[in-house]
C-alpha cells in the first residue's frame, strides 16, 4: 500500500505508530497530507517501497592551475594544468535505509596520474534507533584542528586532488556506530586498503623522483588485503567535544626507497599501531582545540600533535562580516625512518573572513612557518556564489626557497593559482 | 430629608473605598505591566505545550533593496524540550542552493547561556562545533538572525505590556520584550499578539543602539491537531537596507516518531 503524504514528505520517517494513530483520529488530514505529498512532487510510483525517495545531485567544476614560475625537476611540464572534475551523486532511500553512489572523474591536461577515478562513496546504510551500520565505500572525517588533519586516519588521502589532504579516497568499510547517553562508539572493519595517489613524472607538486604508484611496497605479506580494524569513542559533555580511537592496521602515509635504478621512488606501506585523540573546548568566541596521536610501527614509536585556538569577531565594526583569528603549533616527533613530514615543529597563523552575505563569500588565509627553520608555507583560498547553482573558488599557494635537503624544496617552483568554476546540480 | 446625615457616612466610606481600590488599582497596574506582559507571552508560548516534535520544509526568498531575488530551502526538525527552563533541539538541513546541498546546523537551544551547535559538511563528512554566543548575525546572508526565527523561548525575555490596539482583523496586546540574553543583538523588541488565537502577528526589533532595525510580520496562521498554530508566511524587512527575506512553508507534520537520537551529533553523518 503507499503511505501516506506525510511520510513521503518525511523520509526517513521512524516510527509509523504515532502518525497512524493521528491518522485514525484525523482521517481528513490524513487525505490532505497526502495530497500535499504529491503535489509537492514526491510520487508514488512503487507500491512495495512506498516509502522511497531517489535524489541525484552533484558537481562538474573546471578549474585552472596557473604555476608562476618554470619548473624545477625534469619531466615536469612548463604548462599551466587544466582539469575538469565530475561528482554526480545518487541516494535512494527506502524505510530507514540508503544506498549511496558517488563516483568521481577527474580529467587533467597535464598529469595523467592526476587524470583519475574513484568511488568517493558506495555504500548501503541502515539508521535504528541507537545505532547505525554502514557497509560499503565510505568517507569518515575525524578531527578538529585547521592546519593539519593528524587524527584523520581512516581514509587515504587522494593527494593528487589538493596538497592539502582533505580530499580523500573510498575506504572499504564496515562500520557499526553506538549512539548511546554516555557517548558513541564506532567499531570499523576496513577489508582492503588503497594506496596514495602521488603526481605522475609531468606533474607539479611532486618529489624529485616520482613516486611508482604501480609497484608499492607492503609490510604486511597480505598487501592491499590486509583488514584493518579501528574503534572510537566520542562524547558531547557541556563545552567539550571529546573523542579517542584506536587504530591498527596499514598506515595511510607510506615511506619511500628508491627502485633499482634510482628513478622512481617506491611507497612503503607498514603496519601500525596508532592511538589518538581530539579535543575540543568551545567557550563563548573561543574555540581550543587539540589533536594528538602515538604511533608504533614507523621507526622509533612517536608522538605528534596539533595544538591551538580559534577566535571570531562577529559583526566587525557594525557590519555583518565575521572575522577569526586562527593560531596552532604542529609538532611531530618521527624520526627519518617514518614517513617524511612537513611540519615537525611548526606554527600556523591564520584568518578566516566570513561575509555573511548572499553568495556565502568566504576567505581563509594562513601561514605555516618553522620558526627555527625558514621554510614558510602561504595559502589563501577565497570562494563565493556566483548563481543558484554555480559557485567560484579561488587558491593561492605560495612556497618558500629552501635547500635542497629540506622537504619543502620539493615545491619551491611550485607556487599557484587556482580557479575553479564549479556547477552545482 | 434625615436620612441625607445619616447617609453622610457611609458615602464618605464609598468615596475613600472607591478611592483607595482606584489606587490599588493603579499600584496593581504598576505592578502587573510586567506580570501582564509575561502572562500574554506565556499564554501565547503555552498555546503550543506538548507537540513533542515537528518537522517542516520552508522556502526562504531573500531580496535585496533593488528586488534581485535568491533563494534557499531547507528543513527544519524540532524536539520540544517540556522543561520552560531547557531549550529546544533543532536541526536545520539545507536542500539548495545545490552547493550546500547536506549541509545541515544541530542546535541544543539553552535559555540564558549560548546553544550547543554544530555544522555539518557533508563534503568532508566533518562535524564541527561552532561557536554560537553570536546569534544576531545574519543567518545564511538572509534578514533573519539565528536568534529570531528558531523557537523563542519564554524565559529567553522579560516582558513588559505596554497596550491593546487593533491590528488587521484581530484586536493585539502590545508587549515589549527585553532580551535576557547577553550577547543578543537586540535591546529590545515589540510583538503583537492576537486576542482571538494568542498568536505572535508582528515583532519590531531595535538594535544596540536602540533604533528600529528590522520588523517582522507573521502570517498564514494554520491549526494542527485542533490544537497548535504555526504561521507559514514570515516576511522580515530590515528598515536600515530596505532587504527582505520571507520564509514560506510547507505544512508541518507532528508525531514523527523524531527522538533524542536524531538530535545527536553523531546522527549528523546520516544526512548525507
């Protein structure tokens, strides 16, 4: 039989014995709901999923990376780098569950590496009361702080997409989540591991030697089978948002050797053992925030953290702009055998500027810079509605000139300008 | 013609009785233009006791001062908190503009401190916890602040009656309300509460500097269950920039099963 409008109108729509009891006291209402349900769009077409809803959604964004300087390692090509990137998204819901498919494409005109495809979600997800399962190809994001994403360990960082790792590969999942009084508890089986995606011999961004993404080296005798397993408790209490977890399995981040010839560098993919933590504080304008991890298995056992605040001036000299303040120390205590890390002991200052306005016009500037060192790291990204359904974003990154054997030498003819145009739909 | 003396007396004693209960009349109205207030507001806040929980989906049209048009919606689910001393939850769930789409707001509403709230980016599938002490901003660019249009609490006010006068169809008592809230934007707003329903029909808000900034006309009133009132038009216009945002919207559904734990954090990452 199909429901009634309300409950279309009301996916996902928990318990049904309420509203049919309302029903059988207001037998009007229940036809007028119905009615409104259809006349809002929401069809009725299957009568054994009456409670059904299929939504399409998604993006295709062009952006343009224009480099400002010639490049430093051969292969690399002087170009400026076009893409375009296709997300289409489709949910479809039926009683409290959904199906998820988001894949993604991304066409380069100048690094085929950076020419890819993922499946950012494909996964089936059951909501109850207190919990819910998800199973299939997911994305969990873990964390607070701004300027580096340490606790985020889940999924693989699709590094090829942003520098700035928050764009992230589909991890296989199995993932139960407790929603109880005294906290949330997430219990992950991950079967299967994706490997890092790392710029090809023509792109920028790269290390000297490019990275062979085709021939990575695996602690674990298993390779990419290896199942991972991670659990995590978060809690709300007052102030303070709270959460730990415990991760064991392949570490995202590999280390590099060099091949037999000294042309490529080849990923090392250990095991680990990871215990983390985020912190955060939040009291009137302040946000204090806190991440910290330890990890065995890389080298030396170490310890890093992401440590600092952030703080808004609303409505800045009677207008409706916002503007934060942002400042966090990064240390990171590996030694040379883990993988390499920018920021060991670092301090990020930055501004985030909020319009408020119509088209949602946002600014995030910052510097991370080593104050023993001088490696600087500079990056602005500014975005801003365009129309209803087109959107414009703008980055800028600019790298400091370091010594070959410093990290960040890698990048130092690197700096950009990016714009992207991006259609909603 | 005796009788006139002995009727002396007693209307000495009417006129000092009539005097005396036309000041203690006058010393209760001085006391009761706040007890008078509070009571209207409460009688209007009370009228809608017990609907547990709601869920809407609501248009919201912004118009700038030459007429250009944008528009958002957005869903709103709400969980009534019985306890006038405890805030209500809500959850705001934007559908368009198509860039936003997921994108969705978890308030736990306190009376007197600022609400527990996070923002969900379903892009990143990141939740973060924001800082809400400021309320008055414009909320997603539009005329409304957060503070003016999600459930305005009882105690979040004091109240003071200031008159009964017509408004459209319906007779209104007048009431001023003073924020109790600290960081408000506001030091003090106006409201004209209908005496047939007891529902809120106008609200004119004053700025830090006590200047008329915004005002509000609620309209459309609709009756749930036989028993509670929701208006479906609310047009805010801003008197300093001429803009205007109205939010239009559906019909409400009541009894839908929503509880606590569609109202936690970690439910967020169910939306999208």
């Amino acid at each position: 039989m199909c429901a009634d409008g309300s409950e279309l109108l009301n996916s996902p729509a928990r318990t049904k014995t309420p509203l049919m009891h309302e029903a059988m006291k207001h037998p009007i209402t229940t036809v007028a709901r119905y009615l409104i349900g259809t006349s809002l769009g929401v069809t009725c077409v299957m009568p054994v999923l009456a409670d059904s809803e299929m939504n399409f959604s998604g993006f295709l964004a062009g952006e343009a990376r224009l480099f400002t300087q010639t490049p430093q390692f051969s292969g690399q090509l002087d170009r400026n780098e076009y893409s375009l990137a296709l997300q289409p998204e489709l949910r479809y819901e039926f009683n409290d569950q959904r199906v998820t498919l988001v894949p993604f494409y991304r066409e380069d005109s100048l690094d085929e590496e950076r020419s890819h495809f993922d499946l950012r979600e494909f996964n089936w997800r059951k909501a109850g009361d207190d919990w819910d399962l998800l199973v299939g190809l997911g994305r969990v994001f873990w964390g607070v702080t701004e300027s580096r994403h340490l606790v985020d360990v889940i999924n693989q960082t699709d590094l090829v997409e942003n520098i700035d790792q928050e764009d992230k590969l589909g991890q296989p999942m199995v993932n139960l989540a407790l929603l109880q009084d005294w906290g949330t508890v997430g219990l992950f089986v991950l079967p299967g591991f994706r490997e890092r995606t790392f710029p090809g011999v023509r792109g920028r961004l790269r290390t000297p030697l490019p990275v062979d993404t085709d021939n990575p080296v695996y602690e674990s005798s298993a390779e990419d089978s290896h199942v991972d397993a991670a659990v995590r408790y978060s809690h709300v209490i007052d102030d303070w948002d709270v959460g730990i977890y415990y991760f064991y399995g392949t570490g995202r981040e590999p280390s590099f050797i060099g091949n037999g010839d000294g042309t490529r560098l080849l990923p090392v993919y250990s095991i680990i053992n990871q215990v983390g933590t985020d912190i955060q504080w939040t009291h009137e304008a302040w946000l204090w925030k806190f991440e910290g991890i330890v990890r065995e298995g890389q080298g030396e056992t170490f310890g890093a953290l992401v440590a600092g605040f952030e703080y808004t001036f609303y409505q800045i000299a009677e207008t409706a702009l916002d503007l934060g303040i942002l400042a966090e120390y990064l240390h990171d205590g590996r030694d040379e055998t883990a993988p390499p890390v920018l920021f060991d002991d670092d301090i990020f200052l930055g501004a985030r500027l909020a319009f408020n306005d119509t088209a949602d016009t946002a600014v995030l500037g910052g510097i991370i810079f080593d104050p023993s060192t001088t490696e600087k790291f500079f990056s602005l990204e500014a975005e801003r509605r365009l129309t209803d359904h087109i959107t414009t974003e703008l980055e800028i990154r600019v790298f400091s000139d370091e010594p070959a054997d410093r990290l960040l030498s890698s990048f130092s003819r690197d700096d950009y300008i990016q714009l992207t145009l991006a259609y909603y739909f | 013609m005796n009788s006139k003396p002995r009727n002396k007396l007693p209307e000495a004693l009417l006129v000092a009785a009539s005097l005396l209960v036309a000041a203690g009349a006058a010393i209760a109205d001085t006391e009761s233009i706040e007890e008078k207030g509070f009571a209207i507001a409460a009688r209007s806040d009370r009228s809608d006791n017990g609907f547990h929980n709601s869920l809407v989906e609501l248009k919201m049209v912004l118009r700038n001062a030459a007429g250009r048009e944008s528009t958002r919606s957005l869903a709103i689910k709400t969980l009534e908190k019985p306890n006038e001393e405890v805030g209500d939850k809500s959850l705001i769930v934007f559908d368009s503009p198509a860039d936003i789409d997921g994108t969705a707001l978890l308030s736990h509403a306190h009376i007197l401190e600022a609400d527990n709230q996070w923002l969900y980016l379903p892009a990143l599938k990141r939740t973060k916890r924001i800082s809400s002490v400021n309320k008055s901003g414009p909320f997603v660019g539009s005329e409304f602040a957060f503070e003016d249009f999600t459930a305005l609490e009882l105690n979040k006010f004091t109240y003071k009656y200031l008159r009964s006068e017509p408004c459209g169809e319906f007779t209104c008592d007048v009431v001023e309300r003073t924020p109790r809230y600290e960081h408000s934007g506001y030091t003090k707003q106006v409201s004209w509460v209908d005496q047939s329903i007891f529902q809120v029909r106008r609200v004119e808000f004053y700025d830090r500097r006590g200047d008329l900034l915004k005002v509000l006309t609620l309209g459309d009133y609709r009756q749930y269950q036989d028993r509670y009132w929701r208006a479906h038009k609310l047009s805010m216009v801003n008197m300093q920039t001429k803009k205007e945002t109205d939010l239009v919207y559906s019909d409400y559904t009541f009894g839908t099963g929503l509880d606590e734990g569609d109202f936690n954090k970690s439910a967020l990452r169910r939306i999208h």
